[in-house]
C-alpha cells in the first residue's frame, strides 16, 4: 500500500466521522458560506505578484515534522507581505499535521486567494472548505477516477469556489480536463519514490492546455529554478518546504522572492 492509499484509506473513514459531527446544514452557517471567493486564477496572473503560492505545512509523510513551532497570523501574513500571490494551507491531520482552523485563520488575517490543500475524496469536503474561508480546492488525479474528479469540480463550481488539478504524469492530464478547473498543477514529487525533479514540469508544460493557469509544485528551493519554470511557461509555482524548514519561513519567502525578482530584471 503506497503512502496515497493509506492517506485515502483514513480519509474515508474521516469524512464518514466528520459528516456525522458537522453535518452540511452546519457548515452551511459559516460566515464564509455567503461571501464571494477571491480568484486564485487571477492572483496568480497578476503582474505585481510573484506567481508563487506560499505553503503553511507543519510536517509531511516523506519528511517528517518540518517545523512545529511557526504560526499561521504571522507566517501567512509575512508570505503575502512578501509578494506571494496566494496561501496554501494544508488541512490534513492526520499526515501533515494541519487543521482546519489552520485555514480559517490565514482567511481571517489576509486578503488573498487561500487554497485548501488537503485529499478531497467527497462533496462533504467541499462544503467545509467552503465553510472555513477557502477560496480554492485542490483535486488529486491520482487518487480519483476522471468521472470523480469532474464531478467534484462541478460541485465546488456550484459553491463559486476555484479548483486546482495536479498531476503527476501525462496519463492523468487528458482524462481529466474539464472546463470546471481553473489551474492545472504539476507535482514533481514521485509518489512512489518521493524524489522530485523539476524535468516532470518542463516535460508536462506544452501538453496543458493554454485555457487553464499552469502551476509547478514541490521540490523548488532556488530562485533560479522559477525563473526557468517561467520561461517553460509557467504562471504559478507552489513552495512550502524551502520557507517552512526555515526558523522563520516568512523571512525565507520575501528573500526568495527578492531574489526572483532580481534574477527576472537582468
């Protein structure tokens, strides 16, 4: 059983759990419930901002705890201060340590798209990314059927919440699209070996097509590597280890960006 599957496996049983605590009518009275989603397609694609979005993660299955101690008001604040053009706020407790009040917590104290990182099996899971400020979900090729995955982008369009595909390879690109998605990621981490390599990126970036923002996700840790990305024709690149690792990882992203811009005005 590959790490994915056991995160699936739990996952399910979570959602079983969590729909019977919290049911829909419940998330439904959320504050957030009424308002109007910021666009992560167009954060992303704004000239003033750097295309990055910013990753709050505590700690993931391949590495372990990542940093225990950081604080999400500080640390999301200081990553828009930065120029990240949006926050990724992992939600999953189980592997990756967060919670969703993780997320409502960084919609509280910024104004900026917030993506909802989690492994989104449900309907139940949209309704209470909804409900605790997200603006974006993230849907994983590899763990859903193409029928799935679309039809879980329909509904999280019903909610006017923005959704981002990633995947991992070319085999989960063309089954998958569906005018539902705003973003398409690529995931350069092997799910079976856990390596990453930026090639994954530049080989999958022409076979998107151009209707959907293009993101590059995991295993970016130098300023050099976003400004080639750029060039393949990426809008978007998503960080969260290199900044989180780091004592204070919103001092690592506006020295990150900093020097992306520096390397983009030459």
């Amino acid at each position: 059983m590959d790490i994915l599957q056991k995160i699936i496996a739990h996952k399910e049983k979570e959602v079983a759990e969590r729909k019977g605590l919290f049911p829909p009518k419940l998330l439904e009275q959320s504050i957030y419930f009424e308002s109007k989603p910021v666009s992560l397609k167009k954060y992303l694609l704004r000239e003033d901002k750097s295309g990055i979005i910013a990753e709050f993660k505590r700690k993931s299955p391949s590495k372990g705890v990542i940093n225990a101690h950081a604080k999400v008001e500080r640390t999301t604040i200081g990553y828009m201060q930065a120029g990240a053009s949006a926050l990724s706020v992992l939600t999953d407790s189980e592997f990756f340590g967060g919670k969703n009040e993780d997320l409502s917590t960084a919609r509280k104290f910024n104004f900026c798209p917030v993506l909802r990182k989690d492994f989104i099996i449900d309907e139940y899971q949209i309704i209470e990314a909804k409900s605790i400020g997200a603006d974006a979900i993230l849907l994983i090729a590899a763990c859903l059927t193409p029928e799935r995955l679309k039809e879980l982008a329909a509904f999280a369009k019903t909610l006017q919440l923005e959704v981002l595909m990633e995947i991992h390879n070319e085999e989960e690109l063309h089954p998958y699209l569906s005018p539902d998605l705003d973003v398409v990621g690529v995931n350069n981490r092997n799910l079976k070996t856990f390596e990453t390599s930026i090639e994954t990126s530049k080989m999958l970036v022409d076979k998107i097509p151009n209707e959907f923002v293009k993101i590059s996700e995991s295993g970016i840790s130098d300023p050099a590597t976003i400004v080639e990305l750029k060039k393949a024709g990426f809008q978007g690149f998503l960080i969260g280890e290199t900044f989180m690792k780091t004592g204070r990882p919103e001092r690592a992203a506006a020295e990150f960006v900093e020097q992306v811009r520096k390397q983009l005005s030459v």
